[in-house]
C-alpha cells in the first residue's frame, strides 16, 4: 500500500464494477476511457487523497525489525520525530486555539 498505492486482489469483480460505474464520468472528464483506465483513475485518486498516519515507538529492536520488513516506511513516508512537549508550550497552544471558540 505504502509503495505503490494498490492493495493487490483488494477489489473482487462486482467491486470493480461498481467503481467503474462510478467514476466513468470523472474518469471522461480527464480523459480516461475504457475499463483499465478508469479504474486507474480510481487508483491515482485514491492515492493522491489518502493519508496514513502510523504511530511507532523508536526505541528498541521491533522498530527496526519493521524498518527492515518494509522497506516502505523509510522510502515512501515522511518521518516525524516527536519528543514530549513542556506543559507551558501544551497550554499555549491550548490557549491560542481556544480562544476563538465560543465556550
């Protein structure tokens, strides 16, 4: 999924159809036609609007046992390191967001 955006074997044929039927016209639009092409279509919307966000501890060997298992987590993502906030910077935060809220 992380690599190349499809989950293989993911939609059965009924599945299939169904998103054809859904995206032919959007599909036409960006002219895209015929079966294979649509659901290409499908593809590449789905991949430029999905977002994962996985949550891993660093610290120890599962972390790089992963890493070498998928190879995809280093290559095809974007890796934020988050270290614990000061509880000052927490409430700021807090405060500026809200504030604009009527509560």
């Amino acid at each position: 999924l992380l690599n190349n955006g499809e989950v293989p074997n993911l939609f059965n044929a009924e599945d299939k159809a169904a998103i054809g039927e859904m995206c032919t016209k959007l599909a036409a639009d960006a002219g895209r036609h015929g079966p294979a092409e649509v659901f290409a279509f499908f593809i590449e919307r789905c991949q430029k609007n999905l977002h994962i966000i996985l949550a891993l501890s660093p610290i120890g060997e599962s972390f790089r046992r992963r890493v070498r298992m998928f190879p995809s987590l280093v290559n095809c993502c974007t890796i934020d390191w988050f270290h614990e906030w000061p509880t000052e910077a927490l409430q700021s935060v807090a405060t500026y967001f809200l504030k604009q809220l009527d509560m």
